[in-house]
C-alpha cells in the first residue's frame, strides 16, 4: 500500500494527491470540450462559488455513503467534517456540478443535455486517475483471487490478506477508454445526447459487471427481477407521460395520484410476491437506474428539440 508519503514535515494522502489531479485536468478538459461545442462559460463563470460548493458537498456526501461503517461510530461524531482525510468521491463532486449547471443555465439556450455532453467525457477521464489513487491507497479493493495479476495490501482497512482483484485498476481503464471513445462518438454524433447516452450506458454495464469483483464492504441492496421490470414500467411510463403535451392540469393531476398510488402498492404488497431477492451493492443500483433515466431523457430531449 501507498497510503501516503511525506515531504519534510507535510503528510500527503495518496488518494487526495490523485484525486486533485483528476480534478485539474478534468476540469481543463471540460473548459476546451465546451469551447469546441459552442457553449459559453459566463454562466459558469458567474456561478463559480455555487459549483465548487456543490463539488465539495455532492463529494463529501458521496463518500461518506460509501464507507458509511466509519462515520457511524460514535467515538468521532464530527468526522464527517474532516475534509482533510481525503475521503471524497470524484463522482459526487460531478454530480453536484451538473445539479447546479441544471438550475444555474438562467436564460442561456443551451440545454441541459448540452452540458452534459461535455461535462461527461471530463468526468470519465477524472475518473480514471481517481480509481488509480484508490489503487495506491487500498480503497475500494476487490474480492481474492488466484490470477496472477492479484495484488496483496497490508493495512488494516483490507480485510483480506490474500491477493485480490486490482478492481480499481480495472476501472482506471475503463475509464481511460471510455474517455477516448466519447471523443469518437463526439465527432461523429449529428444529435445531442449521443455522447451522454453511450456513456452512460458503457458506465452502467460496466459498473454492474466490475461491482461484483469489489471485496470492501457497501450498502446492500436485496431486489427481484419483478423489482427491476416495475423499474423499468415507471421510467417508460414517465417518459410517455412527459412526452405528451396537450394535458390538461385536471388530467396531469389525475395521472400523478394514479402513479404514486400504484408504486405505494407495490411497494406494500411486494415482500408477499414469491421471487427469489439476490443481493446487489448499492453502486449497482445506481447505475441500472442512472441508465433508465438518461434513455427517458434523451428520447423526451430530442422529442422536444428537433433541431439539436
């Protein structure tokens, strides 16, 4: 393990020396991206302090979900507002970036999924370096294994003391690529949205598939394949329902109740449906729900703005 290293009498956390990297280069990739796309930056500019608050609390809350097993102990109730340990999540600090891009545009007219073009490709590659500092840290390690790229930590925060999967590792690539695959599929994209919807969808897939090599504890999540079929209704039926314009505000309302009626149902009746419930982690969920959401996205987006 590189856990940290010192310089004089300075201690620097590996992750965090990574992790700031990410972010500085992301953040340059992401002002050229938007640059090329026509897209201004005043807005950007102009609410320079709301996104780096949002970057650091969407960040913070992030991470504190993760390994949510230490800042529940009651030793140290206050920890979570340690920034300085380094315990932050790259993701998150993009999410809150985008949240904010998304209620700041003002009267811009560009559209949300504009930005998200750009903003996506720079957080894949941020990514990337982000899962290589967990690599040297021993963050987020993988479950034991017998390849011969196995790697052995010795720390205390690894459970296992046999070798075990570099997942991180296998995320720092796949991010990497993905990186450069977006800027293909930028180039040759005639629509909006192109470059979100692949790389959400490559994220997602490869999410739910390299999730299963991490060894370190998560949320668990039990869910049925009927769970994940009523998912998929509610997002196709919101799709529709937004896509449907001539609506009175009696029918809206109707429809509304009728849909948060028949989810409480479900929601109520589901533990009596005999289908077997297997176990996911919660980053899993995440990504299956991320992509149902970006594909009803998009599909409204280009419904709604033909010309982009």
């Amino acid at each position: 393990m590189f856990e940290a290293f010192q310089i004089g009498p300075f201690i620097f956390w590996t992750h965090l020396v990574f992790l700031l990297i990410g972010l500085w280069l992301s953040a340059e990739f992401f002002f050229r991206l938007s640059q090329s796309a026509g897209l201004s930056l005043q807005n950007f500019k102009d609410n320079a302090l709301w996104h780096f608050c949002a970057a650091v609390i969407g960040g913070r809350l992030f991470a504190v979900m993760e390994q949510y097993r230490i800042y529940l102990k009651p030793d140290e109730p206050f920890k979570i507002f340690k920034l300085h340990d380094g315990n932050f999540s790259f993701l998150g600090a993009a999410i809150g970036i985008a949240l904010v891009l998304y209620v700041a545009r003002g009267t811009s007219r560009t559209t949300f999924l504009q930005w998200l073009d750009v903003l996506l490709p720079a957080t894949c590659f941020g990514l990337s370096f982000n899962w290589l500092g967990k690599f040297a840290a021993g963050l987020a390690y993988g479950t034991p294994t017998d390849f011969l790229w196995g790697v052995t930590y010795d720390g205390a925060n690894v459970r296992f003391s046999v070798p075990v999967h570099p997942v991180q590792l296998y995320y720092a690539l796949f991010y990497f690529f993905l990186t450069f695959i977006l800027l293909i599929v930028r180039k040759h994209a005639k629509r909006a949205g192109a470059e979100t919807l692949a790389g959400i969808s490559c994220a997602a897939i490869a999410t739910f598939i390299l999730e299963s090599f991490r060894g370190d504890f998560s949320i668990p999540v039990f869910a049925t394949k009927l769970d994940f079929f009523v998912l998929f209704i509610v997002f196709v039926s919101l799709g529709i329902f937004i896509l449907i314009e001539k609506m009175s505000q009696r029918l809206i309302v109707i429809c509304e109740i009728g849909a948060t009626t028949m989810c409480a149902a479900y929601l109520i009746a589901r533990p009596w449906f005999p289908f077997e419930a297997f176990e996911l982690r919660f980053s899993q969920l995440l990504a299956i729900l991320a992509l149902l959401a970006v594909v009803v996205y998009v599909t409204v987006h280009r419904k709604r703005h033909p010309h982009l």
